[in-house]
C-alpha cells in the first residue's frame, strides 16, 4: 500500500485518469480539480490529505489490538 501511495506521487494527471486500478473517487477529485485555480486546488488538496489522514491515525489509536 505504502508503494502505491509513493507510485501515485510521480504519476502524471493523465496517468491517474487513464488507471484501471485508481478509484472513481480519486479520479473525480482530480478532474474537478483541474477546473479549478491550481494554487487553491493544491492548498484544498492539502488541507483534505491532513484532515484524512488524522481521522485515519484516531480511528487506528482506537482499534483494539489483537
């Protein structure tokens, strides 16, 4: 997973809407995306990857380990 998140940093826009494999979600933020000024893109971009990932980080310091 980690290799697939380090892979779609140094793909291009085109490859990422042209993958069979990249999600419908991801591909629909990115084509909204490029309708958009790019400086406020990026920065929502930004702002949106932060959010996610500390949701993310609570959600696993809340899973029980096994």
């Amino acid at each position: 997973m980690r290799q697939e998140a380090e892979s779609a940093e140094h793909a291009t826009i085109d490859e990422i809407l042209a993958d069979l494999a990249a999600s419908f979600w991801l591909k629909a933020a990115l084509r909204s995306a490029l309708s958009r000024d790019p400086v406020d893109a990026a920065n929502d971009a930004d702002v949106l990857a932060r959010v996610l990932k500390d949701r993310c980080r609570h959600l696993l310091e809340e899973t029980p380990s096994t």
